[in-house]
C-alpha cells in the first residue's frame, strides 16, 4: 500500500495553549490502535455546487498490501522546475535554500538552489539513478522543513513535478495547540501522513501510532494520534475526529525525536516534515 507521510517536528520552545485542556480531552486519547468506529473506505476531492468536498465512493482497495514498490530509478538527469510555498496559506517563499537528497538521506544532498526572490519558484538538477528525493528548506520566517519521497518520471529530462514543495510557517506551528487543546511537550516531535489506497484514493475511517520498531506494532509511549477535519484540513480535538476524515490526515504528537526511524527522527534540529507521494 502507497501512503503520504508528513514528518513533523515542531520547534523547541514550548506552543501555548488555547482549545480544551488536556484533562477534559484525555477520556478518548488514542495513544496506541485505538478500535475504529468504521470500515475502511475510498475517497475523492471532488467539487459539489462548486465547492471542493470529499466524498466516499467505496470500499478501500488493499488488493496491493504487502507487494513490493514498483518505483522505476531515473535514466536520464532531471531538471526539475518547483516552486517554494507556504503549506497553510499557498502563498510563495522568496529566497528559500532547497537542498535535494536521495530518498531520506539528508546528509548526502546532490543540489543546493535559492529559491526566486520574488515568485519562489526554484530550479533542482536531479542526477541518473533516483527513486524517491527529498528537500530540506530553510527560510526567515519559516521552521526548518523537510519533505521526502518524491516520485519523478524515470524518463522525462525535464519535470514539473512536483509543482510545489511546501514550508511550514512559525505562525502555523504556533496555531497546534488552539486546533487540538494540546501543548506539545517541549523538544518532542510530531509525526503526520496521508493514507492512499491502492487506487491512490485517500483513505477514511483508520487509525495510526508510531511503532519504534519497523514492521513491528511496538506504539511510543505518550505518542498521542489526531485526525484532520476534511472541511478545514487542519487537526481537531479528539471529540470531533476519533478516526480519519475523507482526506486521509494523521498527525502523532509528543514524540521523543532521539527514535531511530525511517522518519528521519535522529535529527538534532526538530523540523517539520511535510511529503507526499503518488
């Protein structure tokens, strides 16, 4: 199965508070596998009266559970043509540093590019062999954002996909505890995705944790779920969403980010994560 995964890890110092307390909310906590209260189903952003509304259109397909990626390394090297944007408003980032690396290594980047001072758009040259590539990009005003498993065409030398590589905001980080009446716990990290089935249609109705063991269920203590409003796609307290909307979303907060895991999590400087892949 193909999923989107957001890393997130939100900067040091502690968010204020805002919403319910964490006493008032603690009743429904999903802090492991909590039962879901509904079937897995398939989704699609679809408009309605000219508005964009996720709709079900049935069963979630999971006919490919288990089989082995069919990602196809690049044959040519790729220019790619972007663009730097905010991940809540939309809106450009000027004069961005966007550094590219393969798959998840961080540490091992082959191109570094500034984005446009003006329109944020920015340009990555992709070298022969990739699968997945990742971006870190750092900006004033801006957390340190990584974002992973990026899916190119194989064979096309020049790509504009993805057309937007997203920064997350001060001002967004700091708006987490008035959406779920949690104060993140201070130098703890936050963890979000999107699920896809296998017709690459958003998922509803499941539930996540963070396991500290890859392809084991071993869920972080204290390690707390929460799930997007589809209407808003931003977080909401546990008494509005105990399982996944239509559009997919997750988030895990009050993660120790010293966990060594595909996420990335052994980075000493707590960032955010956004990604997505086809």
């Amino acid at each position: 199965m193909r999923t989107s995964i957001h890393l997130v890890f939100v900067g040091l110092a502690a968010c204020g508070g805002g919403g319910n307390s964490p006493a008032v909310d603690a009743a429904v906590k999903d802090v492991g596998f909590n039962k879901p209260v509904a079937s897995l189903k398939s989704n699609m952003d679809m408009t309605v009266s000219g508005m964009d509304v996720w709709t079900e259109i049935g069963p979630a397909d999971l006919s490919c559970l288990g089989t082995p990626s069919a990602d196809l390394a690049t044959t040519v090297a790729v220019t790619l043509n972007t663009k730097v944007t905010d991940f809540q408003t939309g809106k450009a980032v000027p004069s961005a540093v966007v550094t590219a690396f393969p798959g998840i290594e961080s540490t091992a980047p082959f191109d570094t590019q500034t984005s446009n001072a003006t329109d944020g758009t920015v340009t990555i040259t992709v070298p022969v062999g990739q699968k997945r590539i990742g971006f870190n990009m750092t900006a004033v005003g801006q957390i340190d954002t990584l974002l992973l498993f990026q899916y190119l065409d194989p064979n096309m030398a020049t790509q504009t996909s993805p057309d937007k590589i997203q920064s997350v905001s001060n001002g967004t980080a700091a708006t987490l505890p008035a959406l779920i009446g949690e104060t993140r716990t201070p130098g703890s990290g936050v963890i979000a995705g999107a699920l896809r089935d296998c017709q690459k249609h958003e998922m509803s109705n499941f539930v996540a944790t963070v396991s500290s063991v890859s392809g084991s269920v071993m869920p972080i203590e204290n390690g707390d779920a929460y799930y997007f409003a589809a209407s808003a796609g931003l977080p909401v307290h546990h008494t509005q969403q105990e399982s996944a909307s239509g559009d997919g979303l997750f988030m895990v907060i009050q993660l120790p980010v010293t966990h060594s895991s595909r996420s990335g999590a052994t980075r000493r400087t707590p960032t955010w994560q956004p990604t997505s892949s086809p």
